[in-house]
C-alpha cells in the first residue's frame, strides 16, 4: 500500500506542529547496533516519489531514497545502540536509547518535536514510570514528546517510512563496513542477521565483539 501523511494531518490538526516518524532497525540481528531513524516533518502534503517501507525497497532504491529525503521534513537523525549497550540494557532498553539519541540530535538542531508517531503496537520510545523505590537515572535532555502508535507504519505513515529507509541505509553501512574486518560471518549479505553462513561462522570462529552476548549464540556443542 502506498504511505500517506494521513496519520501526520491528523496530528498537525489536533495542533502539533512537528510530527516526527520514527522506526528501527535491526532489533533481530545477532550482531551490530540495533539503529533507530527518525524524520520530523512539519505541515506539508507530498513526499518523495516512491517513498515505501525499507524493507519494499532494493539496496539501490534505498541509497537513492535517503538521498532524496534530505530535502523532506525539517530535520532528521539516525542513532544507535552498540551490541555491548543491547547486553547492558536488553532490547527495548537499547531501542529507547537509540531513539532517544536521535530524538536529542533533532532537538540539537533546535527542532522542537511535538508528537511521535512510531511504528508497531508496543511503545519502546517512552520510559516507564518510576516509583520511590527506583535507582535514579539521568533525565533526557529532550523529554519524549507523545506517542502514537501505527502498527505497520512503515507501510502507512511517510514520515516513519522515511525513519525506516535513513536507518536501513546508515546500518547496513555499518555492517558492510564491519565486515571487513570479520569477512567469515558474511555481515556483508546477511548484515548480522542469523543467516547459515552467520551462524556456521560463529559455531567455527566464536562471537566477535559485535555480538550481542547476552542472546543465544550458537556453540560448537549445540546446532
């Protein structure tokens, strides 16, 4: 289906000037960061042609893409989580944070976001409340603006689609670009996901520090 901005109106309409769309990549990955992109658009009706979810787009079609939306919205970030702060802080930890570093990149601009609209059914971006009894943290220095959820977003909304393709295309980078240095894990075509060359590898060679340890990674004893 093709994205609108049907979700971004209705928000510019409840009074939002900024709506930022915010996805993530690989959440599922083995080894590498897990990414987060986010695009702030303010009110507008078109974007770029072709615009889809990330993962409807060729590798080619996704470096053009995220070429082109550097002329949408009025701000963009990509930020990440290391495997080592994935271990530290479990997924959706790693997730916040990652979102929350791409959200202070935005402010650092001086773009203030007013609503999110953040893809899937469960929100990873807000932090939980805290109690009395709660080890203190250090507080954001841009606060989470609210969240909406958009289940299936990427394929919907066109500012969390542009998120998606800014996220896809600075990962995937990252794990070409690692590759080189661990050329037996295949980051090249599999990116860090659980392919069988990835996972042989492992079983042969061991976890390298862009794994995520604290996941079940496979072992010379066990398939």
């Amino acid at each position: 289906m093709p994205v609108s901005l049907d979700y971004e109106l209705a928000l510019w309409n409840a009074g939002a000037r900024v709506v930022a769309g915010i996805d993530e990549v690989g959440r599922g990955a083995l080894a590498g960061p897990v990414t987060v992109g986010v695009c702030a658009v303010s009110r507008c009706d078109t974007w770029p042609e072709g615009l889809a979810d990330s993962k409807r787009l060729t590798p080619a079609r996704r470096e053009t893409m995220a070429d082109a939306l550097t002329e949408f919205g009025v701000a963009r970030a990509v930020a990440h989580a290391s495997a080592s702060e994935i271990d530290a802080l479990g997924i959706v930890g790693a997730l916040r944070l990652a979102g929350t570093r791409a959200l202070e990149a935005i402010a650092a601009e001086g773009v203030v976001v007013d609503a999110v609209l953040l893809d899937g059914k469960h929100d990873w971006l807000t932090p939980p409340a805290t109690s009395l009894f709660d080890e203190p943290h250090e507080a954001s220095a841009a606060p989470t603006p609210p969240v909406m959820m958009v289940i299936k977003g990427d394929d919907a909304c066109a500012s969390i689609a542009a998120g998606s393709v800014l996220a896809k295309v600075e990962r995937d980078a990252i794990m070409v670009a690692a590759h080189e240095a661990h050329p037996h894990f295949g980051w090249a075509g599999n990116k860090g996901y659980g392919a069988a060359v990835h996972l042989d590898a492992i079983r042969e060679h061991g976890p390298s520090d862009l794994h995520r340890r604290s996941w079940a990674l496979p072992t010379p004893d066990a398939p």
